[in-house]
C-alpha cells in the first residue's frame, strides 16, 4: 500500500520536499474516526509509549512510596531536553530509591537541542547518563524495581521481570502479540515492538477511557497522562513540540513523540486518539501532521486550532532570517 | 510519478522508514545510463552546485590575481563544517581581496557538527559569517567582484551582475531556463533555481568533459573540480560524508551534497555524472544513495567499491554503542 503525501515543504514557488505517512484517529469505542495509509503494518513506537512504559512505577505502589508528583511521573513518560530541572528531578527520583546515576543503563548524549547543548558544554566536562533523553523513564524503572524487590541490575533486558511486565501491559493496551521477532532494540537499549499504528492509537485511547483495563491500571493510566498535562516542560523542555502541543490547550492535550517520525496525542475531553508516523521517519513531518489532526477537532475559529494550525503549517527562515519557504500538511489530512 | 523507495532503515528484523528518491546517472555524451523515479521534474541543487558557482572566480582571472591554489578553490565550492582551517582560509581569501568577514551576507551559525561545535562553544563567544558552511564560497564572490571591479554590495540579490553571470552559467551548463518563477532563497540567501535532474547530472558533467563549454569556462569547470579531488577536507570536513566519498578514490571521485537530501558526483575518469535528491530532504537517505551508485562502476572485488558499499549499507548504534539496525538502499540503485 502507497501511503499518501501528508506533508510537504517549499521553496519559493515549489514544493522542494515531500513526506509520506501514515495517521489514524480512534474513537472512546476503539472505532476509526480517520486513517490515511498503511495503519496495520508493524511501526516502532519508540519513545512515542513511554507513558505506557511508565505503568508499573504507579501500579507497583514505587511512585507513592516515593512521593513522587507530576513532575517525576511526567519525567518517568518524558523524552527530555536534558535542561537542569529534567536532571535534578531523574536524581531526585533515583536518590527516593536509594540509588544514583550509576544504576542507569540508557547510556550518555550530549543533548539535542543547540541551545541546550551550548549551555551543557559550557557547564559541563561530559553529559552523563542523566542528561539522556530517557534517563527519567529509567529512572521510574529502576524504582520500580527496587520497591517491588527486583534487583534492577539488567532491567534493560529482554529477560528482565521489568520488561516482561512491560510487555504484557503493551499486548493489554495494544492488542498485538509482541516477541522476539518483532522487537527491536531502542536508542536507551530497551526493547522496542512494532505494533500496528490502530492498535498503538486504541491503547492510547485506553489510557483515558480506562476500557477494558483492570481498575488499577485504569487509575495508574489516567494518573500519568495527567501528569503529563499538567507539567508538559517535564516531557519534553523549552521550545520542544510535545510541550508547546499540551500547553496549546492546558489539561485537554496530551503529546508524546517517538524518534523515526512517530507521534502520538490524546484528546481525553472528545475521548480521542491519535497516532501519526512519517514513512520517512521524519520528526518535521509528524510533528506537522499531528498538530494538523489535533486542530480538525477544535472549533473552526477557536484560539486552539488557530495555534495548532500554526504548529501544523509555519514558514522556514534561512541564516538570515529571510523567508525562504514553509512546510505544511496536504489535504489527505483534512478528507 | 511516483518515486521508488530507495533506501530503508531496519530496527531489529524489520523495515522502521523507508526513503523514496531520483537517481539518474549520465555518461560522457550526455546520455541517461541509468535512472530512477522523476528525474525531469525541478529540483533545487542547493549547495550541490557551489563547483558551478564558483566558476566566476576562476574564470574572471579573480583566483589567479589573488594567488589561490586548490585549498581556497576547494572552499569556494565547500559546505565547510567550520572547522579552524576553514575558517582561516576563508580569511585569507578575503584578505587577499582587501576585504574582511564584514562584507559576507551569509548570515552566521554554530557548526552543524557536533564535534565542532563543542570546540566552537568552548573557544567562541559566538559564531560568525566566516563559519558559516558556505563562507568559501562567498569569499569567493567577493573575491570575483573585487577582481572585476563590481560593488561587492548585495552580491547575494538576484538582480547583483554576479548572480546574473550565475544564472548564465546554470543555463550553459544544465540546459534549464532560469527566472524569478523557479527560484528559491538558499540558507545562505543567494538565489537557488530547480533545475531537472537529469540536468543537473549533464552539467556537472560538462565540468569535467568540458563538452559544449568555451574553452576557458572548460578549463576553469577542470580546475575546480581537480581541486575539490585535491583537497577533500576544504570541501566538507572532519568525518563528514563528502570528504570520506573523495578520500575512497583519491582524484577520481568528485562529490558534493546539498541541502534536502541532493546529492552530485562525477567519476571523471569514466566520463560519468551523478545526480540523486531523496523525495523527503533526508540527508542520510542521499548520502545512501550516492555512495551505492558510485560503487557500482567500480570492479566487484575492488578495494573502492568495498568502501563505497560501506558508506552505502551500514550499521547504527544507540547511545550505548549497541548495533540496532542498518541503513541500506534497495534494489532499485541495482537494476
């Protein structure tokens, strides 16, 4: 199956660049509201499920017994900047287990983000493994496992009790089968499953709607989303789309990207669900596209959609600052 | 006309992305000896034109007058990383010219590498136009204005005489007509023009065979690209793709990357030219796709097309240095 043209960018008069993909939206009865593309082929979630991965740390009783609130549950689902607050707040979470740095296996980056980057470098000899994107979603792991008593040692692997658990909380959410031969290994070195974008999109729409969940999981679930909302610097960070897409509309949004062009939203208020991925795997594209999506279910002369149409089409500056061109959705998003 | 998928991306067992792209490769007569996908619609070359750009700097006598050797003619055709030696012999152009960083309208950035731009963080209060990618280029600009007795002044606007020669040249040597309705603004604010593909490979390879050229546009095209060959570090930088292609074949691979995922190159010795864009911009999908192509004209158990075949098909690691998947092109390059 061809996947249509959802995004292009522009150079003077022309279209310079195109971007393919694949969206769907799902109702609060798991129904397709919309979908464009080929939406049952397996697609890596990535980062874009860490609010899924994050389960446990509340089910467990680990975030309670560790007093965490929204900040270190919104870290826990959280691809961050790596800015001081995000740093703190994962060494914080570690110290509440009794741990430090040194248990965590997401390995080291610099960030990715220049102004971020520039501020590091001029702080800092080396980033460690707090300053990782996913060193709060590791974080959660390892007080999960030290509140329920396995030893975290290894908690990365796809033996380790913790995955396990993970696994079988993303077959719940998801519906698919999830094994060796459809896992990969992620940026952070934890398994990562390709799973079709409708069931990707109908778990998310479960973390709202509680449906066909245990209640404990539908409590945890709703808990961490709204953490999320409530505190979107601590999913992402200054300047970064997740954060600008929940703080659009406070406590009615909720984003969450995934590296290689994934993106996944609720609207918990419509009890709606959305998952996006550029073929290409390009963040521009499913940024654009996600936004564009949202925007279809606010009011036509709303502040929300105009702001999220905005995030959707926006112009591109040179060196300069000149205009030299945009990038926006097509019309496949809007059929 | 849709665009064959020409590069995927695997995570574990499975495809993650995929990239689409036009590939066209041209021999000494000007004829197509192997294409792929829409090579006849516009496209902008970008910085893969520089060497054609650069052509007024050779041929006004500006490169003679000012002593330049292939280090600063290299440069003038360069997307340079900023590196000190850059930086210095961008300088040296312009002091040669009387001039300083002053008179640049490339604006200024931080190195797009991040090795660089941490030594450039740790020793710089900011960037400036000098380390701008394209600052060889327009030194080489002023220098061909100065030389000729131009106002250097708004060298980068479209109706500037030296932009007008531009133009005149891009005609010469790509058969395309030029005007304000198939123009862009590049990063560094000259005007950019989509040209076809197919053309694009025709005039990079005139620059070598100097077919259809005057005499002194012939030897002027010769001189820049032997240059380029000569000096593959002034032509990109430390580990960057362009100069790792020229290093496999020292003097006998010509290559050079634009922006939004084109790429040209030139086995002069066989006469053939080069010319590939990614449907969706991405650079890695262009830098696949030009090194495979390449590697096809060299002998199957050769030492080059080895090395080719590993800047084409190659391994990822995540931030703990684990191997995750590949990238590698398609059958399609193969046909």
């Amino acid at each position: 199956m061809e996947n249509p043209v959802t995004v292009e960018v522009t150079r003077g008069q022309l279209v310079e660049s195109r971007h393919r993909g694949m969206a769907v939206v799902i109702d609060a009865e798991g129904a397709i509201v919309f979908s464009a593309g080929d939406v049952d082929s397996g697609v890596f979630p990535r980062s874009a499920c860490k609010a899924m991965q994050a389960l446990p740390l509340v089910e467990s009783g680990a975030a309670d017994a560790y007093g965490f609130g929204n900040r270190e549950l919104a870290l826990a689902c959280a691809s961050h900047s790596g800015e001081p607050e995000h740093v703190a707040t994962a060494a914080f979470m570690l110290k509440a287990a009794g741990r430090d740095a040194s248990v965590l296996e997401c390995g080291a980056h610099w960030s990715s983000h220049q102004s971020v980057l520039i501020d590091q470098v001029r702080t800092l000899e080396k980033p460690t493994a707090l300053h990782n994107n996913c060193s709060g979603k590791h974080s959660g792991f390892v007080c999960t496992c030290c509140h329920t008593g396995d030893d975290p040692r290894g908690y990365a692997g796809f033996d380790h009790p913790l995955q396990e658990a993970i696994r079988a909380i993303m077959t719940d959410l998801t519906g698919a089968v999830l094994s060796r031969d459809n896992c990969g290994t992620d940026g952070c070195s934890i398994p990562t499953y390709a799973v079709p974008l409708t069931g990707l999109a109908r778990g998310f729409g479960k973390l709202v709607t509680g449906k066909g969940l245990e209640p404990l999981r539908a409590a945890a679930a709703r808990r961490l989303i709204n953490a999320c909302m409530a505190e979107p610097f601590y999913v992402a960070g200054t300047k970064r789309f997740c954060t600008k897409l929940m703080q659009v509309a406070p406590g009615r949004i909720f984003a969450k990207t995934g590296a290689e062009g994934v993106f996944c939203a609720l609207l918990p208020d419509k009890g709606l669900s959305f998952a996006v991925k550029a073929e290409d795997g390009a963040t521009r594209a499913a940024e654009a596209m996600i936004a564009a999506l949202l925007a279809r279910h606010f009011d036509a002369d709303s502040e929300e959609r105009a702001a999220l149409m905005k995030l959707a089409h926006h112009g591109m500056t040179n060196w300069n600052g000149l205009s030299v061109g945009t990038i926006r959705t097509t019309d496949v998003l809007f059929a």
